[in-house]
C-alpha cells in the first residue's frame, strides 16, 4: 500500500465551531451584576433628588401664597396690622413645617419664641434674619404690633429654605453638622400642607 493511498482514505480534519458568546464567562456576569447594582442605585438617588426638587418648589409655592394672601386683602394703603401679624404667623407656619421635614421631630417641635428664632438663625446662611425679623418670628401672633418689612420676610424665608433644600441636594464640604445629622427627610411626606 502506498503511503498516498493511505492518506486518501483518512477523513479529513474537522476544526471545532467557533466559540460563541452564549453562555457568557463568570467575569462577565460578574460585571453585569454591578453595572445593574449602580444603575439601581443611581436611580435611586435621582428619585430622591427629584423629590427633594419637588418638596423645595412646594415650599416656595406655600410661602408665595402666604404673600399672595396678604397683597390680595391689602387695602389701597398697604396691610393692616392684623394682616401683617397674620402674615408672619403664616411664614413661621411654612418655616416650621420645612423644619420637621428636615430635622428630628423632637428637636424642633418644642422650639417657640427665641429659640425658635435662635434655630432659624443657626441654619440661616445667607444672613437675613435681621433683629426686626427675628422679633416679629419670635413673638409671632403675640405680638401688639407688627410693623415687619413683609418684602424682606419673604426673602428670608425664601432663601432659608433654598439653603436647607439646596444643603442636601448639592451638598458640599462646607455643610453643618446639624444638616448632615438630621438627613432623615421624611420620603412618606410629598408636600407641606
């Protein structure tokens, strides 16, 4: 026998399939495991975030219909006396319930007079409780009178709660201890009222 005719009858080489994707390599499910993991989790902050967003817009729309309220029952000389007292008695309300959304319920719920205002002035970055607004929050409803600047109350308020919302949204290394212990915002509450 000749040794071409030998090799003839062999069968010829089979080379094996090509390696297809399906089932995928432990280290690859590995990844896929944390890539959903952070993806999870990345949408779990931007929920908190945006309920974060929509509880700040409410507060400033509660406060902006305290202003409103007043403007539409002042008369062609400007506001009573009565309503402006009704005014700051408003705005303190919406403070506060900013404040028990922020801060243990405990810590804030008791706080009335000066150390109510003495708490609004701890968490007051941007400075504007000046002594006359501080006097017009402290003694609130039971005050005498009330000659309080209703435009500057408005932006105190305002800017005390954009820096208590904005702490915790964009929050940055020079946050308050007190901001970060009371991160324990209420997600059952969807609004102030």
């Amino acid at each position: 026998m000749d040794f071409a005719d030998a090799l003839s009858d062999m069968a010829d080489i089979h080379l094996p399939a090509e390696p297809g994707f399906w089932p995928l390599a432990p280290g690859w499910w590995l990844l896929a495991a944390l890539l959903l993991a952070l993806l999870i989790y990345g949408a779990w902050r931007l929920h908190l975030r945006l309920q974060l967003h929509r509880r700040y817009r409410s507060a400033l729309r509660e406060l902006d219909k305290c202003l409103a309220a007043l403007q539409a029952s002042a008369g062609p000389d400007g506001p009573t006396m009565e309503q402006r007292l009704a005014y700051v008695n408003d705005v303190n309300s919406v403070l506060r319930r900013v404040a028990l959304l922020h801060f243990e319920q405990s810590r804030v719920a008791s706080l009335s007079g000066q150390a109510w205002v003495e708490f609004i002035r701890q968490h007051d970055r941007a400075g504007r409780l000046t002594p006359e607004l501080a006097s017009a929050l402290a003694e609130g409803r039971f005050a005498p009178r009330c000659d309080v600047d209703t435009q500057a109350l408005h932006r105190m308020a305002g800017d005390w709660i954009k820096n208590l919302y904005m702490t915790r949204i964009k929050p940055g290394p020079a946050a308050d201890a007190a901001a970060e212990s009371s991160t324990q915002t209420r997600t059952t509450a969807d609004h102030h009222a």
